[in-house]
C-alpha cells in the first residue's frame, strides 16, 4: 500500500473545547447507556479519528484481496490433504488440534464454506499499513456500531455510515440461507463472556432492523431432533460463533451444535475451520515453496500486496534442520539461521520480533501470549524462544517481524477534570469487512466468488496506544473511536 496519512482529533478547523468537551461526555453516556462502556474502560475522544482519501480507499480496497486471500487459504488446505500440494502445510494446519473437529471441518458439505466477517488489524507504519493479524471471529462488532452511531449523531460522517456495521452484519447473515428469514442466535460463550453487551446491543439494532437475532449463552440453545431452538418455541435458522474453536470442550452442548449444523438444520457462520484461524497463515504465504501457489491462486496484484503488508512469518518447529539447508528467509545478523538456538541468542538490536500463539490457544488473542524481543531481557527471550519450541505438538508459535508504527496524534477527555488531553501515540485500525453476496448457506464457493458476492467495509475501529506501550490493543490507557473522512481545510467541523 501506498505510504499513508493520519491524524487523530478535530478536523482543521478545530472544535471549540466547549463543543469537544460536550462531544466526548455524549459519546461517553451513549456507551455506559448501552453497557459498553464503565466510565474508564478506554479514553474517549472528542472526535472520529480521520483519515485521508486515500488512506480509506487503501484500506477500503484491500478488503478484496483478504477475501481472496482467505479462499486460498482454504484451497491450499484441501489441495495440501490430498497431496496437490506440499502435504506439509496441511499438517501444521492441523497441528494440535482433536481429530473429531478436523473430522467435521473436512465434511464435503462445508467445503466451501468460509467466514461472514473478515478483520484484519493494521499498524500504521511509517511506510504504510501492516497486517499484523487476520481475524474471522472479531469482537469490536457492536462496538464499533455502537461508537459509529454516537458520533454521527454529532454530525461526523463516521466511514461506512451511521448504521454500516448493522446493515453490513445483517445482509451477511441474511445471504446464508435468501430463500428464508434467518432467526439468528449469536452464541457468546464464557470464554469471551466480556463482549457479550456489545453483542446483545447489536442484536437489538438488528431486530430494530427487521431481522430477528438474539445473543444468547450456549446453554440457552435447546437441541431437539427437529433443530435448535430458543425457549422451546422460537426456532434457530442461522447461528453466529462467537466463541474460539479451541473453547469447544469448555462450551455446553458444543457437539449438539455442531451436529445441527452437519445435518444441515441451522447455518453457522464463521465455519469450525481452524486452518481458518491460524496466524501461521502468514507463514505460509512467504514459504518460497508455496509461492507459485499463491501467485497462481491470488494473481499478482493480491499476492504481491499482502506479501508487502502481512510481515514475514516463521513457524517455531523444533525439527532439526538438515546441515545443508537454512529456515527460508530468516537471518540473524546478516547469516542464515538454521537453529532457533540462534534467534534466542540474538543481542536486543537483532531480535526486533513478536512471538506468538498460531492459534487454537485461550493465549491467541487479545494480545495474550505475545513476546516482543528488543522489550525482554536475553534470558526472557530465550526462555519464550523455548517455551514456544516446547509448545509445538499442541500450539505451535510463530516468529513474526516487529514493525514499528509511527506517531500520531490523538486527544481524549478527562473525566476527572473536564479536560481535552492531547496525546501522542501508535494506532491499529480494525476495518471490519462483511461478506455477502449468493453465497448460499455452506458459505462462500471454493471455485472462485460469483459476480453478485462482494465484501463491504461496515466501518474501522481505531485504538490508539500511548508511545510506551509495544502492543496496541484496547486497555485503559488507550484512545478508542471509529474511524472518518479527513474533512477539507474549508469545511466546518461539526
């Protein structure tokens, strides 16, 4: 992507602080009203964070090529089953996780089948965008509906509008199964039990909306031979999974569910497919063996653009090496490395990576189980190299490089004090894109989309973090508003 341009707070013709301050304390009740917000979970910012023209269309574009990109993913994985292709990437795929899942996630049925929602994280760099991470079963949906509607209600033109992340959630749902109106049950397991009032408030715009949507524990679900149902009477025709396949043991009813969906009674989306949601993707993108796989499947534009933006990638297998070969791509101080003896070794100024949990972990998300390199002491780093070689049989970690993302500026207000604070800071922007399109109830087709499936950007979650902090995600310290248009030097801020 191009090099881009942000800037966070009031347009040029800045806010009047009384009108900033009267912005953030709206938003802010807006939020504690609808059960988003306690009053200092994040900072509040008195205006969307803006972007340029053609930071949005980058960024609106780019959605294209992580759809296409998803397909590949999962073309690769069943040509890598049947030997088509390198067997090997299937096999880290499918590392660590239960036989019965991989079992139902092979099933011819789902073979196309692939998530409604589609949600990157990027860190804006001072050479563009970087893809950090790829997210089928995102929370921040209601969220960044709920922020979207705030602070258009104030007179911004948040990006993807007033009710994009309702509107776009709810044609997705509704093209899994056209031929009928869904009754959608949103199933938010314990596990993730901290975004159930975001999703219980998008599951009340959704009804608002004509689409009847409930999000309900799993053990609100009642499992009968007729299908799943609500309360005994209210039949489940379409499922949203909002919990981690690697919870399924932990979820009551877990393999009722799924058995619905196998014979085929409700329609599930995302789809149980955990090579679907493995960050060792990334590392497969950059396999110089799977590249003309990918050049052929992405086309030149995609796969040369995201193997700009996703970073390069290297799985933690504690396999030896054999004398004559190197692991592809990685150096230590301008020499191959074919030890991970080597990367654990390396001085601060040359472990400049994240180590991270692929997936199929309560430590792969939410920024848990991540090890920045430079920010840890030698012995930490070697230990969480260790730890990582350790962890293959049952979740593989991945070496990924660290990209550092540049300053911009953010404000937010005190509550305390009634005050704007200005704030310098590093952002991650979450575009939130929804697949919809003919694509029946098994899910997106493997052979490639039909003219009418296209995916939408609904809007963009920005969580800006301050200077000191190497991980940007949402904490208390962090700034957090949907994304707008950059206004024009003549136009009038609201």
């Amino acid at each position: 992507m191009d090099r881009t341009t942000a800037l966070a707070g009031p347009p040029p013709t800045e806010l009047l602080p009384d009108i900033a301050r009267e912005h953030s304390r709206r938003v802010r009740a807006r939020l504690i009203e609808a059960g988003l917000h306690d009053g200092a979970t994040w900072r509040v910012s008195p205006a969307p964070f803006l972007l340029t023209p053609a930071d949005l269309a980058a960024i609106d574009s780019l959605g294209r090529h992580l759809l296409r990109f998803t397909r590949a993913l999962n073309r690769l994985y069943y040509e890598s089953v049947r030997g088509a292709q390198p067997r090997w990437a299937a096999e880290y795929l499918d590392q660590g996780k239960p036989s019965d899942l991989i079992d139902h996630a092979r099933m011819h049925r789902f073979k196309s089948a692939l998530p409604g929602v589609i949600r990157p994280d990027l860190i804006l760099t001072e050479d563009g965008f970087m893809i950090s991470e790829l997210d089928s079963v995102p929370g921040g949906i209601g969220l960044t509906g709920c922020m979207a509607q705030a602070y258009a209600d104030l007179g911004w033109s948040v990006t993807g509008g007033r009710n994009g992340m309702v509107e776009g959630f709810a044609r997705m749902i509704r093209m899994l199964q056209p031929e009928i109106t869904p009754n959608l049950a949103i199933v938010v397991s314990e596990e993730a039990k901290d975004y159930r009032p975001e999703m219980r408030w998008l599951a009340a715009r959704l009804r608002e909306a004509g689409l009847p949507a409930e999000a309900v524990a799993p053990e609100d679900v009642t499992f009968t031979e007729d299908g799943l149902y609500l309360r005994e009477t209210d039949a489940v025709t379409t499922l949203y999974r909002f919990f981690e396949l690697f919870d399924l043991k932990n979820i009551p009813k877990a393999e009722l569910l799924l058995y619905a969906v196998k014979q085929g009674r409700v329609a599930m989306t995302p789809p149980a497919k955990p090579w679907l949601e493995e960050k060792l993707a990334f590392a497969l993108l950059h396999h110089p063996a799977l590249e003309p796989f990918w050049s052929q499947d992405l086309g030149e534009e995609t796969f040369s653009l995201l193997r700009r933006c996703m970073p390069r990638t290297w799985i933690l297998d504690p396999r030896p090496v054999p004398p004559h070969a190197v692991i592809p791509g990685l150096t230590a101080e301008g020499r191959g490395v074919s030890d991970w003896k080597t990367v654990a070794g390396l001085g601060q100024k040359g472990r400049r990576f994240a180590l991270k949990p692929s997936g199929f972990s309560e430590l792969a998300w939410g920024s848990r189980g991540v090890s920045v390199g430079h920010d840890l002491p030698q012995k930490e780093w070697a230990d969480a190299i260790d730890g990582g070689l350790a962890s293959f049989p049952t979740v593989p970690y991945i070496l990924q490089e660290f990209r550092k993302g540049r300053r911009v500026a953010a404000s937010w207000h005190d509550p305390v004090t009634d005050e704007i604070v200005p704030m310098e800071g590093r952002v991650r922007l979450s575009p939130y894109y929804f697949v919809t399109g003919e694509v029946g109830a098994g899910g997106a087709p493997l052979a490639g989309p039909p003219p009418a499936m296209k995916v939408e950007l609904g809007g963009i979650l920005a969580t800006v973090c301050p200077l000191d902090k190497k991980l940007i995600h949402g904490m208390t310290d962090a700034v957090m508003a949907p994304c707008a248009p950059l206004p024009s030097a003549t136009m009038a801020a609201p």
